[in-house]
C-alpha cells in the first residue's frame, strides 16, 4: 500500500520493481548523484510490526550549477519476519516528483 498526497493505492510488488531502475535512468538524466539516509526514527508497534519515519536526502548535481539536495521524509510500516523486514504501507509526506519541481531540479508542469 502506497499513500501519498492524492490518496492511497495498491502497490504492486512487480510493478515497483520494473518501474524503480527506470525511475533511477530517468533520475540519473537530471543530475542525481547520491540519496543519503539523513535520519530514522523506529517505533515498535508489536513483536512483527515497525513503523520507521525516515528522511532522504537526493543530491543533484549539473554542470555549471551548485549542487541541489532534495529533502524527502517517508513513513513506513514495516513486518519483520526471521530478521528480513517487508514494506507493507508506504507514506510519502510530499509527492516526490513535484518536489523535484519546486526545487528546480525537473521543468515545471505547465
């Protein structure tokens, strides 16, 4: 389940691993140089369950330009089962793309 400022949806476990590489590609083509873990904050729910608030740092980086980081927090719910954690709820608190946008790393939609 992925929930982000339009509403939540499925997230299909394929669909996500197909897409994430080209999302990188695409990344990669505007500069994206580096995410970096920036903070965690672990609340234990029961003995199989987690929520993890976490913030991202994207750093962007073009010719002739000073870097851009993107700062990006999400929530998670996680279920642990024999040590290997599992995404069962993905909150994203600002919607990436249009992030991106506002800090001028993608054109504006017009």
């Amino acid at each position: 389940m992925f929930a982000a400022h339009d509403g939540p949806r499925v997230a299909e476990k394929q669909a996500i691993r197909e897409g994430f590489p080209r999302a990188l590609k695409l990344l990669k083509t505007v500069g994206h140089t580096s995410t970096q873990l920036a903070s965690l904050d672990e609340t234990r729910v029961d003995e199989h369950y987690t929520m993890v608030r976490a913030q991202f740092v994207w750093r962007f980086e073009k010719a002739a330009a000073p870097p851009i980081d993107v700062t990006v927090d999400s929530t998670f719910i996680l279920y642990i089962k024999d040590g290997v954690p599992t995404i069962v709820f993905h909150h994203e608190h600002e919607d990436f793309w249009q992030a991106l946008r506002t800090r001028g790393v993608l054109p504006a939609q017009e």
